[in-house]
C-alpha cells in the first residue's frame, strides 16, 4: 500500500471538517477513517481500548502494520 501524503491527509481532513460543520457526521467519520492512524496511536489504542475497537472500526491502520508488520494487531 502507498503511504498518503501529509496533502493527502490534509485534504481529507479539510473536506471531512466542512462535511461535519454541514451536519454530515456520517460521512465525516467515513473520511476519517480514510487517514491512516499514526502507529503509536494505534499502538497505545491497541492496549488500552482493544485490537477489535480497531478493527471492527474500520480505521486505516496501514501505517502501524508498515512500522510493526501485518500481524502487529493480533499479537
């Protein structure tokens, strides 16, 4: 998977944020869940909130499985 650009995050954020100001808290939440979790947040989430509140959520976690491999969450 390529890695999203710092533009690439900003812009979804921007975009996300007006969503969110318009009511959208739906898709607000989807496009968040586009930028990938940096991995100490989804390490310290890992630990403290479970691998399943990760999982089931659909979080981009592409950027924690580069920094500790694929299997990270079930380990």
């Amino acid at each position: 998977m390529q890695t999203m650009t710092l533009d690439e995050k900003l812009a979804i954020s921007n975009k996300a944020c007006l969503l969110l100001k318009g009511g959208d808290r739906e898709e607000y939440n989807r496009l968040m869940k586009l930028i990938p979790v940096p991995p100490l947040v989804a390490e310290a989430v890992k630990e403290v909130i479970g691998a399943d509140f990760l999982i089931e959520g659909g979080w981009n976690l592409s950027e924690a499985e580069a920094r500790f491999g694929s299997d990270w969450i079930s380990h």
